[in-house]
C-alpha cells in the first residue's frame, strides 16, 4: 500500500476541528494527519490532546513531518503560512477566505474607511504571490470552498455538463445570525464582512458552475467580467433596536451585502449574505440556466422534521448550525457535513495530491473569488457603480 499523505495542520480551533473531521472520511487513499501547529500555545495543546496528533511551535518545524499544510487560521496570516510551507516544498490547503486585505498589521486600520482599490490592488497581489510561489515549487494550491463540493451544487454541476445547459442567472444566498469566530467582526483579523465572510461561499459555488459550462461547452472557463455591489452596516444604525438574538460586536465590517455579478459571456449572478438571519443558516443557490432549473438547498434540508415540546429534551442532539432554539418543530441535520461537501472535498484534495492534478477548487477558482469580492467593495465604495473584475496576470501559475 502506498505510505499516506501526511497532513499537518496550521491553526487549532473551529475550522481545524472540522478539517480533522472530513479527514477522517477519506477513503481509498491513505491519510494521516500527523501535528498540528497554532500561535497560541494553548490551543494547540488542547488540540493536540483531543485528536491524538503530535503539537509543533512552528509551521517550519511542521513542515519537516508533513507533506500538506493545512491552513486553518485567521486570513491575515494565510499568505504567509502558505508561501513558507510552498518554498519548503509542501502542497497547500487554504481554507477560505483564500486571502485578502487585512491593514499591514496597523493596529488602528479601519477597513470600512480604507480606500478600497488598494485593497484590492493589495489583496490580488497577495493571491499572486501565493500562485507564484506554487508554481516555482511544483506544488498544488487547494482552495477551501466546500460549497464546491456539496453534493447539491454538485448534482447541478451533473444537468449542467451532460444536458449541454447554458446558466442564464444565478442567485445564492448565505446569512445567519452572526459568525461564532472571535476574529471576526474585525477587517485586519477577517478581511472583510458578510461579503467576504458569507457571500464567498455562494459565490464560489457560481463561479465555479460557469467554470465548469464553459469548460465543457468551448474547453475554457467562463469567468467573471464586471460586479456591482452594496454593503450596510445594519447592527450600527442609531435606529437599530437589538432584542439581543443577534451578534453585534463588529469593529468595522459590514453585516449585510449584495452584489451582482456579470460574466464574460452577458449572463448574471446575485448574491446575497448578511449576519441578519434567525433560525439557523440560510445556505442555497438557484440556477435559471436555458433548459433547465435547480435549487439547490444546502442548510435547512427537510429531510428530518422534529417537534420538541421542550427545550431541555434535546440538550444533548446536535440540530443544526446556529439554529437559536430546540424548542418547536425543526429540521436536525442527518449529516450537515455531508451536505455541506467536507468529506467530499477533502477526498478531492487528497486525491489531487497523490495523483498530481488540479482539484476543482483551486487557486485559479481562488483568485477569481478574491479579485470579485474586493472589486464588489469597490463598487459600494462608489455607491453601487459597477466595476471590471481583474483578470490574473501573467506568472502567476495558472495553468
């Protein structure tokens, strides 16, 4: 049997814990993951001691026992971490947001009041030096984009491919009642808001699905040409009355977003997310396309209706993500990493490591994300005027 791929991890809290999870549903092709490297001591202590994995103080000292780094902290060190694990040869997992713009560790920044087309400027040329770093290494970049991979986007992916379909519009949404990460809320640690934060993951899932028509139908992508977009601060208007069910400790990012997307070949995309949603997390995407039409609903899924007359019964039943109560009826998720698309895209990306191929949420899937969302602060910047989408530069390691 071949000897498995040895995976190390960079970061040890909630994106970690769920990385080690889609791990361990690998199957057919050998993995271990063998440490676990954190900035705070603690942390990676404890997480070393909860999944039985050996603890490094440093991603170098990591990299020497690995072949993958799995990178699973705070945005503003994904760049980093990444191009030292590529130059000491190591292939690469970067959970999202890929990379971005977070102040040049000015502790004062204030994202909301930061020129936006340098941090777009800014945030590309971050994606770039990642790429570039891949590419002279020889090294694959996998982006962490499960939405890429739920099983239904990926059934859509399916009608799309063999029934010859053209996507017409495109609409997604993910909101929920705010993020439980305590980076979050502050652009110099998370890069963004809701846009950046929430509207990646429908965005992703679209730009990927006119990747995959376009490559299908011509043999090259489709990808994004122009977005207009507008961000609020919702949480922070004088007018606002908090009846405390949703979180409002946000710095400088924005709780709600929408933009539109338009691609090379005329036909749109609309997405929505914000931190404004009760009830759990509000995952879809709908696609018009010239022949067909599909919705495709990641989280809630009716496939379990529960009634709990009382709170307390469920104490110990996982429900679903940020569902606020047990109490009433209720869809319980039968496997929500499942239908979320872990297990699926971490058996991608083991298996475009050991066979050498580019998995279909990669670095050039990245870029277009990254260079979208920051030309979507732009647009809100000017009120909502729409704005060209950088296309990737030369030397960057595209294929």
């Amino acid at each position: 049997m071949d000897a498995p791929i040895r995976v190390g991890i960079a970061g040890a809290r909630f994106a970690a814990d769920f990385h080690w999870k889609g791990y361990q549903k690998v199957f057919g092709k050998p993995v271990e993951v063998v440490g676990v490297t954190s900035a705070s001591p603690q942390s990676r202590e404890n997480f070393g001691r909860e999944h039985g994995v050996r603890v490094f103080d440093s991603c170098a000292a990591l990299c020497e026992v690995v072949d993958v780094i799995d990178i699973c902290a705070p945005g503003s060190v994904h760049e980093k971490l990444a191009v030292e694990a590529l130059r000491r040869g190591k292939h690469v997992i970067i959970e999202k947001p890929f990379t971005g713009y977070y102040g040049a560790g000015q502790e004062q920044f204030r994202g909301n009041a930061f020129p936006k087309e340098i941090m777009l400027r800014e945030a590309l040329a971050s994606c770039d030096r990642i790429l570039a770093a891949a590419a002279e290494a020889h090294k694959i970049v996998c982006y962490g984009e499960n939405w890429v991979y739920a099983p239904a986007i990926q059934k859509e992916r399916e009608i799309l491919v063999k029934s010859g379909g053209q996507i017409l519009w495109i609409v997604g949404e993910e909101s929920h009642s705010g993020s439980h990460s305590r980076y979050y809320g502050t652009w110099r640690f998370s890069g963004g808001g809701s846009l950046v934060g929430k509207a990646c993951h429908p965005l992703s899932a679209a730009l990927s699905l006119k990747r995959s028509e376009g490559e299908a139908r011509e043999g090259q992508p489709v990808r994004p040409a122009t977005v207009s977009a507008r961000t609020h601060e919702i949480t922070r208007l004088e007018s606002f009355r908090d009846a405390g069910f949703l979180r409002t400790e946000y710095e400088d990012v924005e709780d709600y977003s929408q933009a539109h997307v338009t691609f090379e070949d005329g036909t749109v995309a609309d997405i929505f997310a914000s931190e404004l949603v009760l009830g759990g997390v509000h995952n879809w995407l709908e696609v018009f396309a010239n022949n067909h039409r599909t919705r495709c609903n990641l989280n809630p899924v009716n496939a379990l209706e529960t009634y709990n007359p009382r709170e307390d019964i469920l104490n110990d039943v996982y429900v679903a993500e940020k569902i606020g109560t047990k109490q009433g009826w209720s869809h319980p998720a039968p496997d929500e990493d499942w239908q979320h698309g872990y297990p699926q895209e971490f058996q991608d990306f083991i298996e475009s490591i050991r066979e050498g191929r580019e998995p279909l949420a990669n670095g050039e899937l990245a870029r277009d994300t990254v260079a979208t969302l920051y030309s979507a602060y732009v647009s809100a910047e000017r009120g909502g005027a729409e704005v060209e989408i950088p296309e990737p530069q030369c030397g960057t390691g595209f294929q």
